[in-house]
C-alpha cells in the first residue's frame, strides 16, 4: 500500500500511514458514537485492519481524527467512521479530512463512493455527495449488530 500524507501549513496532517493510528483515541470515539456505541476494541482494530483506516493529527503528531475507507481501488468505495475529537470540532477539521480522503488520486476513478450519515449531510455535500441516484436499485441485507 502507498503511503500518503496531506499536511497543511500549521503541521496539521492526514495519513494513512497505519503506523500512527492511536486505538485508545479511535476506540474512544467510536465507542461513544451514535452509530457504534459500545463496540469493543477488538471490533475497532479489526475493521482498521480490513479498510484502509485514515488519520487526522496536530502540529504534536497527536491523533485527532479517524476515518476509514473500504474499498477494492478499482470501482467502490465506503467512507465509514469519520469521528473527529469534540474538543477540536467546528474549526474545519472535518472538512480537512474529509477532503483529503475523497480527493486521493487513487480513488478518483472510482464509480462509487458511498456513506451514510444521520445529521453531517451539509460536510459531505460540499464533496459531491448526494442522496442514491436510482435508490429502487440499491438493496441492504441488515445484519444481527
Ligand atoms: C462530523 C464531524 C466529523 C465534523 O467535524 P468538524 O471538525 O466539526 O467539521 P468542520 O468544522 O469542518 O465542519 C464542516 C461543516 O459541516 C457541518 N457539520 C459538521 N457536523 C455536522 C453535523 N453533525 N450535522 C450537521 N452539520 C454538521 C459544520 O456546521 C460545518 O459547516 P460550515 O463549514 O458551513 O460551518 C464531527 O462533527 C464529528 O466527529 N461528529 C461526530 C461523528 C459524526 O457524526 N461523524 C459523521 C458520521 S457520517
């Protein structure tokens, strides 16, 4: 896997250098989100390890934000997990690491790039995420989680 690294004149940076993921950082977060609350570390450090897992860090190289990418490289891809520290929130974090996954090279050619969101529609809009195009075609077999 390539390497990457998106860093912004204040030392801000986005990678998914795998190296650097802090899992009592991502496990806090995730475990306390609306989406995975309660899921185990375990769980966390799994479906890092199967995705392509993304960090947001400051000037310090401490981790401040996480997202993941599940994708094949060549046609799909899903953006799940993005979770950036309350303390840092509103001050365009989000934005910076959103935009910095979705505008890899590697994943411009993609013919799909899916999420789900119950209230962050606005962040991801600004990215050319929209509702299902032909949403009759898209079917989801619900799991027991
Ligand atoms: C969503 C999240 C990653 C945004 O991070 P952030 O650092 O606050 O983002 P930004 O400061 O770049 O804000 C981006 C824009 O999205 C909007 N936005 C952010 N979160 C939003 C939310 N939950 N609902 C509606 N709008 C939201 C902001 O108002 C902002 O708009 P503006 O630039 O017009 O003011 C962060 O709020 C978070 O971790 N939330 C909890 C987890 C979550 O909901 N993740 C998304 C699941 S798909």
């Amino acid at each position: 896997m390539d390497i990457w690294t998106i860093r912004r004149d204040d030392g801000f940076f986005v990678t998914n250098d795998p190296a650097r993921l802090d899992f009592d950082f991502i496990h806090a977060g995730l475990t306390s989100s609306y989406w995975s609350p309660g899921i185990s570390r375990e769980k966390v450090e799994k479906a890092a390890r199967h995705s392509v897992a993304i960090g947001l860090y400051d000037f310090n190289c401490f981790q401040i934000g996480y997202c993941r990418v599940v994708t094949d490289h060549t046609h799909f891809a899903y953006l799940a997990d993005v979770w950036v520290d309350p303390q840092r929130r509103g001050g365009g974090l989000g934005t910076f690491l959103v935009d910095s996954v979705v505008n890899q090279p590697e994943w411009h050619h993609l013919r799909r790039f899916l999420l789900f969101t119950a209230d962050a529609h606005g962040l991801y809009a600004r990215f050319g995420f929209g509702a299902l195009e032909k949403p009759e075609r898209a079917m989801v077999r619900l799991g027991s989680a």
